[in-house]
C-alpha cells in the first residue's frame, strides 16, 4: 500500500501546482468535460476522496453522503449534478477548494498507506479491496486532471505512475462489455504499450491479428475516455481489439462513450 499511496500523492502535488497557477477567470472556464469548470472538477475530486476517508473511517457518514448524492439524480445533466455537489462542500472560493481537496488527498493516502490490503471498503456498487479502492483513485484523478490541462493548453508531464491506470483499463475489458448488456468476447486482445520510462508493458497473450499497441499515455486516456481511441498513435488490429477501443471504460457507472473525434484533442 506504501507504493499506490506514495503514487497517489505525487501525482496529486503535479496538479495542485497547475491549480496553482490558474486564475480567478480560468476557473470559470468551461472544460470540453460535459461543460464542468475546473471548480467541478476539483470539487468532484475532492468530495470523492472524503468519501473515501468516510468508507475507511466512518461508514455511517459515508451512508447519509451516499443518500445526498441519490437526490442529485433526479437533476437533468452531468453539470448540474457536480454543481451540486460542489455546493454540498460548502467551500468559500477557488483557493479554499483547492487547498481543502489537497489536504483531503493527503490525508486519505496517509490513511490507506497502512491498511490491509485485502480489506473490503465500502463503495458504490460491490465493495472493493483496500489496494484496489486507492488504485481506482488515483485513475480517477488523473483521469479528470486531464480536462484540467487541456483547458489550460499545458503539456502533461507522464511518468511510469501510469500503470496503476494500464492495468485497471486491461482488467475492465470484460466490465465495458457487462456494462452495455454486451456478450464478453472470447478474444481477449493482447496489450503491449510503452511506458514513459520506455519500459515495454504487456498484458495476454500475444496475438498477431488481434493486439493494441502503442504510448501508454495513448492507452490511459482512451480506457479513461479522455481521448478518442481515432485521435491517438495506438496501432489497433482485428476486430475485438477495434471494438473494444471504441468502447473502453475502466470506470465505474453508467455505460458512457468515448468523446468524439476532435471535442478533447489539444
């Protein structure tokens, strides 16, 4: 749990020095992210993570929280609702949300970096172990900050902390496909990408008629559904491997589809 934690914290000290720098006006700018401004996003970050620390700590908070956000679905679209909960934070401007989500990030990793790996957290859905909880963390947090740069047309920086968001995109092949309704395809594709550090990762067994290749950032960000699999250097081959990309989701919810071709690409 030291490593997922430490990578958690890391990747959130980047993001918080990009919200740093950003101005009164640019957090009311509007992402291409279902229209949030930068306030939803971290307003979304930072109330996930203290639901974390209530699944951790204090599960009868984290049961009274999951009855607020079932009022926010009767709410007509994805903006309205994360405005609700940005609401529900209580937070005075931009910096006190900023630093509040910080701190929150920081305190959820000091928690898990001691927990038992294999404990059941409590969660929306089927209940999650330990590693596996703080793993889909760190996904989501990188997965929302990209709207975060490109609203700010600032170049990422990616590091080998990636893998944690690579392997939860390969382990949710089935899981894009139980989510539609849809059959599971036998064939499952072969993954073989290359890290930032240009360390080979692979996943399956090799396939020379049906694999995804290619940058890891490229694969990140289309399990994550940050890019269009088109928009991407990725080399897809066979049908399985197409189909899949087309409809990748490692997150949980609701069946939600890629971005279109040109509405997410810097």
């Amino acid at each position: 749990m030291q490593q997922i934690t430490t990578d958690v914290k890391s990747e959130a000290k980047l993001i918080n020095s990009l919200l740093e720098k950003l101005t009164v006006d640019d957090w009311n700018r509007h992402t291409t992210f279902k229209d949030w401004t930068p306030a939803e996003v971290v307003a979304h970050l930072y109330y996930f993570d203290l639901m974390a620390i209530y699944s951790y700590k204090d599960k009868d908070k984290f049961k009274s929280e999951a009855e607020f956000l079932g009022t926010t679905t009767s709410l007509s679209t994805s903006y309205a609702r994360a405005v609700a909960v940005k609401d529900r934070l209580g937070t005075k401007n931009s910096e006190d949300l900023r630093s509040h989500w910080f701190k929150a990030n920081q305190e959820m990793c000091e928690i898990f970096s001691t927990a038992d790996p294999r404990e059941r957290m409590m969660w929306f859905g089927p209940d999650m172990g330990a590693r596996m909880f703080i793993t889909a963390r760190f996904m989501e947090m990188w997965s929302h900050a990209q709207e975060l740069y490109d609203l700010m047309n600032t170049p990422r920086e990616y590091s080998d902390r990636i893998k944690h968001v690579a392997t939860i995109g390969v382990k949710t092949f089935g899981w894009t496909y139980v989510n539609r309704s849809l059959e599971v395809p036998e064939d499952i594709p072969y993954v073989e990408i290359k890290a930032p550090s240009g360390e080979i990762w692979d996943w399956n067994e090799p396939n020379d008629t049906n694999f995804v290749k290619g940058k890891a950032s490229d694969f990140c960000h289309v399990v994550t559904q940050g890019r269009n699999v088109k928009e991407t250097g990725l080399n897809v081959v066979g049908d399985t491997a197409n189909h899949w990309m087309s409809i990748a989701q490692c997150f949980a919810g609701g069946a939600e589809d890629p971005p279109p071709v040109g509405l997410r690409t810097r």
